[in-house]
C-alpha cells in the first residue's frame, strides 16, 4: 500500500524534530527515524494503530510513539498520514477532515 504525507503531518513533525533538536540533535534524529519506521509497518498492516476515539471510524487510527500521535487514514489505495499531535493536545476534527 502506498504511504502519503499530508503537508500538515510534514510540517507537525519538522517543528516536534526543531523542537526536539534544541535540547538534543542526537534524540531528533533518533524519534524521527522511528516515527518513518512506525509509518512504514502500516504498508503491510494498516489496521495496527488503534482507532481515533474522538472520530470511532474504522478507518481513522493512530500510532502512539512516545508522547506523540501519528494520526492516518485508512484508504482503498493509500494510507494518508494526516498530523502528528502531541498526546496531551485535543484533536481538532476539521484537522483531519472528516
């Protein structure tokens, strides 16, 4: 399955790496490259991230990666990743365009 990158999702996880760089460039590196290799096991298994409990739509899940969401959705050709929010952040729905 193809993997796409919403433009808000690239431009959640550049500011969390700058954020994260700041206090430790070593860490950057390291979360970002987990949260790819995160993304990059939905290709062959898309329904691993549990549901959205704001949305409670199958096809709206997410990963948790530390004290982050990787929010996606599940599509006929392509899962979309559609942001990357802090845990502790409310999910506003228009965001992910329901």
């Amino acid at each position: 399955m193809k993997i796409v990158w919403s433009p808000l999702a690239v431009e959640r996880a550049s500011k969390i790496v700058d954020y994260i760089t700041q206090d430790k460039p070593s860490a950057a590196d390291k979360w970002i490259h987990t949260v790819f290799s995160k993304v990059e096991k939905l290709r062959l298994n898309p329904d691993i991230g549990r549901i959205v409990p704001e949305i409670n739509e199958h096809h709206f899940r997410e990963l948790i990666y530390g004290n982050y969401r990787i929010i996606y959705r599940i599509e006929t050709k392509q899962i979309s990743i559609l942001t990357i929010r802090h845990g502790k952040q409310i999910l506003p729905t228009d965001e992910i365009k329901v």
